[in-house]
C-alpha cells in the first residue's frame, strides 16, 4: 500500500515537471503570448479527448467484470434445486431437532399437566390470582409451542395436533375459571376499590398481560398463520362489559318501590339515584383513578356508563307509562336536578360531564313534553267544563245571590289559580315548557270565554221565553256581567307576569348569539380593525364582516318565532348590537395619529353602520319601531372628524341630544384623537353646559367603564 502511495506521487511529480517543460518551451518562441487562448482551448480540448478515452476504456474493463460476475451467479443459481434436494434430510433433521429442543424445554409442564391443573386450582380458590396467572401462563406457553412446532410441518397430522390439545384441554378451563374469578371482582369494583384496591390492581395487571399477549398471538397469526387456541381473549372488553352490566344492576336495582306501594315511588327513586350516582361517581374519582391505567380513561368511561344506563332504564319506566304528577317529577329531574351541583355539575365532576349528551334522547323528551300538555289540557277540559255547568245551576236556581258574590263569583279566581299553578310547575322544568304551557292556558281560556258567552246566551233567550223561569235574572246578570271583568283584569296580570318570562326566555335565546359575536366586536377599533385604513378608499372591516353574517345565519333559525316574539327579537339584537359597537367604540383600543386617520376612521363607522341598518331593515317583517339606537353612534363619529374649530358645537350638539352622556364618555371618544392635544380636549369637554333635567335615559346611561387610567383626569 505504501509503495502504491510513492508510485502515485513520482507520477504526479513527473506530470507536474513535463507540464512545467512544455509550458516553457511553448512560451520561449516569440509571438506565442499573443496566442494564449487559441494555445489554452488545444490543450482544453486535448485534455477532454484523454478524459473521453480514458472513460471509455474504464466502462469496457467494469461491462467485462460484470459481465462475468453475472454469468458466475446465473450458473450458481442452476445447482440451487440439487442443493436444495440435497440438503432435504439436513431440513428434515433440523425440524426433528426444532421439535426435540421445545418438547425437552416443556418436558416439565408436560409431565406434571395433572398437577400443574390442580395446583393452577388451588390458587384460584386461595384468591392468588397472579401466582394462578403465572401457572396458566406457562401451561399455555408449552401448549402453544408445540402446537406451533406441529404447524411448521409441510405433512401436518390431524391426529397428533387433537391428541396434543386432548392432553392440553384443561388448560382451557383453567382459563375459563380465571375469567370467571375476574369476574366476580370486577363486578364488585366500587366496593373492593374502597376496602382493597390491591385486588383490583391485581386483576387489571393480568388483563394488561392478557391484552399483550393477544397482540403478540395476532401479529404471529399474520406472520405465520398459526393462531393459539382461546387467542384473542380479550379480557379488556370484558372488563368494560363487567363493569357497565354492574352499573346497569346498580341503577335498576335502585327502584325498591312501585307505583301501587307509594305514591311518591318516582320521586325516591330519582333522589336514591341521584346520591347513589354522586357517590359511585367520586369514588371512581379518588380511589378508581390512581387504580387503572392513565389509557383507560376511567372516570369518563364511568360518567358514560351510568349516563347511558340511566337514560335506557328512565326510557323504560316512561313506556311503561306515567301518571299524574310522574311527568313534572321526571322532566323536572332530567331537566334540572341531573345538569345541577346536585349531581353532574357538582365541582367534583363538572370537568368531566360538560361533554356528556342529553340523558334523553330528544325524541323521547318532545313525547314526554307532548303528554304532559296533553294531561294539562285535559285537566284544563274537565275542569273548565264543570266550573261552567256549576255557574249555569246557579243562574237557573231560586236562590238569590248574596250581596257579597254580586261583585264576583269565585269562578274566575279559581280559573286563574289553576293557571298559575300549572306554570309555576311548568317552570320548575323549563321556562321553554313554562312558554308552551301558557299558550296551552290561554287557549283553554279562550275557549272558556266562548262556552261562557254560548252559556249567556242561552241564560238570557231562556229567560224571555218565559220571564218567569228565572227569578233572579237580573241579579245573576249583574254578578256575570262583574266576573267577565275581573276574567279581563286577571288575565292582564297574567299577560303582564308572563310578559317578562318572555323577555327573559328571550335574553337567553339571544345570549348564544352575543357569545359567537363579541370575539368580533373586541376588534374593532384595534390595530386590526385600523390597518390599510388610509389606502382603503372603502368598505367595512373583516371583524364587522363577520358580524353581519353570523346574525344573518341566527335570523334563519328565528324565523320560526311567532310573528310578535320575532319583532321583539329584532329590536332587542338592534340594541344589543348598537351597544356593543358603542362600547367598543370608547373602549380605546387604538388612536388615530392624524387628521386625515381620523376622517377615514369616521367615514369607516358610517359605512359599517349604514350595513348593519340595513340588516335589520331586512330582518324586520313589519318594519322597524321606535328611536334608531344606531344615531349615537353617528353623532359620536361626527366628532371624529370635526375640525378644532367646529369640535366644540358639535359636542354640544351631541350633549343636547343625549343628556345621560358624561364626560368619561366623551374623553374616551376623543381620546382616540391623535391629531389634538389632551388639553384641549379636556378644555372643550370641561366647558359644555349640560342639560340640567332628564326626560328621558338612553344607551349611555348604560355604559359604564374602568377610569382611563393611562389618561391624567384632573376635572
């Protein structure tokens, strides 16, 4: 190798000095200077031919090398097949050998099979469940491996692989009786948990190894097609099975009562499985968690197990019927005792319910509403109709009224308290129940006022047809005539008292708008909101974009309010709407530096509320009511873009018309003003007469901010 090395340098030192001599003896003769790059491209394109040459004789000596190393493998390949044969008895003898070698590793558990079962037995029944697991294990193992030896041979024997698993067929059962231990203290899991959490980690350890073992037997399946028998087990489906069967029997075996032993069956029964539930469920919580794997996720595989056997065993008692109050107990329950800190929002479990679905499915829940309305209404029925039939034997009777019932019967009172009981019932489950029960009321109210108008009627015709026939004529009509109006004025409570039910059922529909909208309205009037501001010679913001279209989509699915509600809808999300852009208007996200930043800020505001006016425009099926709430925040935009001079009118322009508007309010806008200073701002403010009298409040009045804490107020 070294002298390799020395022959490559003499080489290149000999190239090097024939290089040089050439060089020289080239330049010597006179006029080659001139001549440099005709002399440099003949050298270029003569060391290019010697490369070229010498590359194509390196390519013929490596095709001829390949060539006969290829020929070499081809004629090596030929006497594979007759080594192969050759070879067959080595193959043989090695399988033989393959054989030998696992049976002498298994010899033990092969002749001590007997003993092995009853010892494996004995474990089971002394409660050592991994030493009993250890001793399956290995019985199995040596089963597996030779049945796998006999599944390797080309020639396999039916006789020796049932003769093998014959001999082997305890262990199957001792498999069996393991599974069944298992399960009996799984099926206890809550209770053993609280006493002795070792048992219960004992048993998941050896469903772990079952679950790994079942995975190994798998892949060797897909590798080799050899499968060992009872494989896969899987035990950690069973696990979850015995677990939700037990949570199943927990809950069922809950009921103690029937409708025939008490009356209030239904409301124990959902009270002993609101605690039994609260209970299991922090137990899981505290003691099951640090017990099973992180994987296992258990305390939401719990939380859905007693969720969906709840829900199953609730459908039962429900299409086995209900009666009477049984309706306002379950929807009451399902509706508000089960989302309460009562039960699944208790601190304890809330981060862990949250995702949970409805306990009923809404079918199921909408059947159950239309039952208890229909009982409403029945009830409504009969008993509007006797109270009539009572009014009417009293008109037809010989018996005068007393001087105090001519002012009123006690027949609208009684009608109306019947009302009020059935929404205050109706609200305990959902004001959503509590809307439907009232245009249930009304409507039976409605037909009472026909049937008592019918009833009149024929109380007066009989009364002419023969005036002898009533004697008291004119003292009934007297009382009738008093009780149709205090039927108007107590139906005016009731229009007054459940007006605001409305409004407030109407905040909470609202409520899911406004939550989608206010990420939006948090940037306008931020850096966002102001960026390509003075490129953009128009248009509205990404942000106020974004709120036109979601409160357009909202609009789609509040079509389906009666005509009323959805006018009420329409001006309450103009307001809404107008107070939150004010709000984010005075929240001073941001500045405008300049005049000209001002002007287009302002011009911006215009066009973004001239869209949202025209939004609620369309919204509107009768046409918009009442002040447009959208006028402060025009008026407000003139005093972006007024000039020094003309500032100070329009802030007393603004002042005349919105009274209630302080002068934080005002210092919040103008602040925003980049182009003037703070005391002249604060001068201008300072010095604006102020209405003293009220007459009326607007949305200023309202809005109330933290100090402007990065301004100095010294008023």
């Amino acid at each position: 190798m070294g002298e390799k090395k020395i022959n490559m340098r003499n080489l290149e030192a000999a190239a090097k000095a024939s290089a040089t001599s050439k060089v020289v003896n080239t330049f010597n003769r006179p006029g080659q200077l001139e001549k440099i790059d005709q002399i440099k491209q003949r050298y270029s394109r003569k060391k290019a031919s010697v490369e070229a040459l010498l590359k194509s004789a390196m390519q013929q000596q490596l095709d001829g090398k390949s060539r006969t190393a290829l020929k070499k493998m081809f004629n090596l390949f030929s006497d594979v097949p007759k080594l192969c044969s050759a070879l067959s008895e080595v193959r043989e003898e090695n399988m033989r050998h393959s054989q030998y070698v696992t049976a002498k590793e298994n010899l033990r558990h092969i002749f001590t099979v007997p003993e092995s079962v009853e010892k494996t037995k004995q474990l089971i029944n002394e409660g050592k469940l991994l030493h009993t697991h250890q001793c399956l294990r290995d019985l199995e193992n040596s089963r597996d491996d030779l049945l796998y030896e006999l599944h390797k041979l080309p020639n396999q024997s039916p006789h020796d692989k049932s003769m093998l698993k014959a001999y082997f067929s305890d262990v199957e059962i001792l498999s069996n009786l393991l599974e069944k231990q298992l399960t009996f203290v799984l099926s206890r899991t809550l209770n053993t948990v609280r006493k002795d959490p070792t048992v219960i980690v004992t048993a998941l350890r050896i469903i772990e190894r079952e679950e790994k073992s079942d995975e190994d037997a798998l892949q060797q399946q897909k590798q080799t097609g050899f499968l060992p028998p009872g494989r896969p087990k899987k035990w950690k489906e069973m696990m979850f099975r015995i677990l939700e069967k037990s949570v199943s029997s927990k809950i069922e075996g809950t009921q103690v009562e029937e409708r025939e032993d008490n009356k209030h069956w239904l409301i124990r029964y959902l009270e002993l499985i609101r605690m039994m539930i609260l209970e299991d469920l922090r137990i899981v919580k505290t003691l099951c968690v640090p017990c099973f794997p992180p994987k296992y996720n258990i305390i939401d595989r719990y939380m859905h197990m007693y969720h969906n056997c709840l829900s199953i065993h609730l459908q039962e008692i429900i299409q086995n019927g209900l009666e009477g109050n049984e309706y306002v107990t379950i929807l009451s329950w399902i509706m508000k005792t089960y989302k309460s800190k009562e039960l699944l929002s208790h601190p304890d479990l809330i981060e862990h319910t949250e995702k949970l679905p409805s306990l009923l499915p809404e079918a199921v829940l909408n059947r159950l509403e239309g039952e208890y309305l229909r009982n409403i209404e029945q009830n409504y029925m009969e008993w509007m109709e006797n109270t009539l039939k009572s009014e009417k034997d009293e008109w037809r009777s010989n018996i005068e009224p007393h001087l105090d019932s001519y002012s009123r019967t006690a027949a609208p009172v009684i009608i109306f308290q019947m009302i009020d009981q059935n929404l205050q019932v109706a609200k305990t489950i959902s004001d959503e129940l509590t809307i439907k029960c009232l245009n249930l009321s009304i409507e039976q109210v409605v037909k009472f006022g026909d049937s008592f108008r019918e009833a009149i009627i024929e109380f007066k015709n009989k009364y002419f047809e023969d005036r002898k026939q009533v004697i008291y004529f004119t003292q009934y009509m007297i009382v009738i005539v008093n009780n149709c109006v205090q039927l108007v004025e107590l139906g005016s409570q009731l229009e007054k008292q459940y007006l605001r039910l409305r409004n407030e059922a109407v905040n909470y529909l609202l409520e899911e708008l406004f939550i989608d909208l206010d990420q939006h309205f948090e940037k306008l009037f931020t850096s966002q909101w102001q960026e390509k501001l003075l490129t953009a010679r128009f248009g509205t913001s990404v942000a106020l974009d974004t709120i036109y279209a979601t409160i357009e989509d909202y609009f789609q699915d509040y079509n389906n309010l009666v005509e009323s509600n959805y006018n009420y809808v329409v001006d309450l999300t103009r307001s809404m709407v107008a107070k939150r852009y004010l709000t984010a208007m005075l929240c001073k996200r941001t500045s405008f530096k300049t005049y000209e930043e001002c002007a287009k800020a302002a011009g911006r505001v215009l066009e973004e509320i001239d869209k949202l006016k025209q939004l609620f425009t369309d919204l509107s099926k009768n046409g918009l009511e009442g002040e447009d709430p959208f006028e402060a925040i025009v008026m407000l935009s003139e005093l972006l873009k007024s000039d020094d001079d003309m500032l100070s009118f329009e802030l007393h322009r603004v002042v005349e018309k919105f009274p209630d508007i302080s002068e934080d309010h005002l210092l919040r806008l103008l602040s925003l003003r980049g182009d003037l200073s703070w005391s002249s701002i604060k001068d201008k403010v300072s010095h604006i007469d102020k209405p003293k009298l009220l007459h009326k409040s607007s949305v200023f009045r309202t809005l109330v901010f933290p100090k402007l804490v990065n301004i100095n107020l010294n008023f």
